[in-house]
C-alpha cells in the first residue's frame, strides 16, 4: 500500500502560549536523549532546562523571551517531528514561519540538532536588543477572504510610518518596525477585536532593522555547519532546496542574511508547499495551533481542494481532514 504524503509545518516564535505548558513533558520515549542533551547545555549557562520550563506556571516574562521560547518550541515541533508513522507516511517537504525556518533545517538534515539548537540561540541572542517589535493585524473577512480595501489601507499606514512588512501571514500581516513606528500603528490602525496587537518580547524580525545581525551572525556561526537537506525543504520566499542541486553556500547566505533582513513569505512557502509536492496532507507541529488559522487562509486564496471559505475550511476538517494539527489530540492519533 503507498503512503501517503505529507508536507511538515514547522511553527515560529509566538507559537509556545499558556495554553501550551506541559506540552513537552507529555511526549515522553520521543528523542529524550536530544532532549536531554539541550537540557544539559541550559543547565551549564545556569538556565532553567526545557523541561522544568515546561512544567512550571505560564509566565509572558519567562516563556516568551527568545532564550527560553525558541528553544522550548523547537524541542517541541522536534519531537512531534519523530512523533509521525513513518511507515504509514512520507514526508515529502518541509517548511515553517520565522524562527520555523531553523526547525526545518535540523528536520531536514541541514543541520544536526545539536548545530540548530546552537543556530536557534545564537540568533535569539543577535535580534534581542534592536528597540524594534512586531505588531499583528488581520486584512481578512469573517470568511477568511483576502478584504483588498483593508489590505491595502494597512500597506499604506505601513509606507507612512517607516515600518516595514515582516511576514505575510495567512489573512494577516506581521508589520516590523522601531518602536516608536509601532505606537503610531497601533493608534492609526482601526481596531478589529483584539487587533493591532503587538507581539511580546518579539524583535524586527524579517526587515531591514535587523541589518546589522548578519555580519555577527557569519562570525559566529560557520558554513561548515550547513550540508544539503536530505528532504526537499522551502524558505520564506517560497524557493525549494532540493537533497542534490542545493548550494551550500547559497542556503548559508539565505539562512543567515536574507531571510533575517527581508520579507518572509508564509503564505508563498505554503502556496509551493500545496502546488509542487500535492500533499494528502500537511502537518503542523507543536507546540500550539496558531498557524492553525494562517494556513487555512492561505488555502482560501488558492481555493485548494475547493476550500474557499472559512465555513468550507471546517466542512473538510470535519469531514477528512487536510490540516492536521499535532496539538489537537484527535488529529495527532492520525499520523502518529
């Protein structure tokens, strides 16, 4: 019997919420000895281990910084990764959002675990201190249809502050930009529920504030980290890497340069995702489901498999599900 094809979905920053704690201490015989490595090296820079953070009660100070969130959700969407029935699976991509990027290039073999984990907290280091931020805002209908007269007005506030587009994002936009552009925003902006909302503890990730990062990161993090992904992964412009003609060199340089201080574009990776590989399936790992929503709009703009609505979304869930979520226990049991 052939098996069915997935494409993996690697999550970013912003993904390990309070709703996700003890998320990691319930996977346990899933990559303990990786888990156990990561914790060792915490616990030598006197940092609380992955674990410990896990169990301990939800705290935006504590658990959303960079040195402890990024590290927590690649653990995570590691071990949800090796979570899967292989047997009754193939994974025939992978990709993800933001900080997913380097998720998928330990997923693919890019990079050892070991070498991600040190990318992961080399790059939290560089983006920590720029007095810039992110700020959330939705430019879709209550169908989850692309509103072009609110797409529009946004990129126009956007152009009128300085800020900058950081993520295309499903039926949102990421804006990056300093802070006191931000304040503008979220005054100009017209509220929309809980929208603009700025993302905590996050950097101006995906624009040109972070420019100096680059450099920095060169310096400490060698090309002789990188090999050729031994599964066909996409970035955030929507380019494929492939296990034999991938440039080493070029994917270092993307890796370190462009996809820090240029646009990432979620929606043009998913968009690849569902038109090159024709997954049965994708698969998003944990921790959470906030991609949950990004990634059905996106489906909604290309109308893949007839889905062009948000009620057209939740009939195919309901009924066969195309997206599943490894955090929502009923869809787990379905490819693990």
């Amino acid at each position: 019997m052939a098996k069915e094809r997935l494409v993996i979905i690697c999550p970013g920053r912003g993904s390990y919420t309070r709703e996700s704690a003890g998320y990691l201490n319930s996977k346990k015989n899933i990559a303990d000895q990786e888990i156990s490595w990561m914790n060792n090296q915490r616990e030598a820079i006197n940092l609380p281990t992955l674990n410990d953070l896990d169990s301990s009660t939800f705290k935006s100070k504590i658990h959303m910084i960079g040195v402890n969130a990024s590290p927590l959700i690649y653990a995570c969407s590691y071990v949800d990764f090796f979570s899967i029935n292989k047997n009754k699976y193939e994974i025939v991509g992978i990709t993800g959002n933001s900080m997913g990027w380097y998720t998928t290039l330990a997923l693919s073999g890019v990079l050892t675990f070991q070498n991600a984990f040190k990318l992961i907290n080399v790059m939290s280091s560089l983006t920590k201190d720029d007095n810039g931020g992110q700020i959330i805002y939705p430019i879709v209908n209550e169908n989850w249809q692309i509103d072009e007269l609110t797409y529009s007005m946004v990129l126009n506030e956007i152009k009128k502050v300085g800020a900058y587009v950081s993520i295309n994002l499903g039926g949102y936009i990421v804006i990056a930009g300093k802070q006191d552009s931000l304040n503008k925003l979220l005054k100009r902006l017209p509220v929309n529920d809980k929208y603009p909302f700025q993302l905590p503890y996050h950097s101006a990730y995906h624009s040109a504030i972070m420019s100096s990062v680059p450099e920095k990161a060169f310096d400490l993090l060698p090309k002789s980290l990188f090999t050729r992904p031994k599964i066909h992964i996409i970035d955030g412009t929507g380019h494929i890497w492939s296990p034999y003609s991938t440039k080493i060199s070029q994917l270092y340089s993307y890796t370190l340069n462009n996809q820090v201080t240029q646009i990432y574009d979620f929606n043009s990776a998913i968009n690849v995702a569902i038109k090159e590989f024709s997954p049965d399936k994708l698969v998003l790992l944990g921790p959470g489901n906030t991609l949950g929503g990004p990634v059905a709009q996106t489906l909604i703009q290309n109308r893949w498999l007839e889905i062009d609505s948000k009620i057209a979304f939740t009939k195919k869930q309901n009924n066969n599900p195309y997206l599943i979520s490894m955090s929502i226990k009923e869809q787990r049991k379905i490819v693990s």
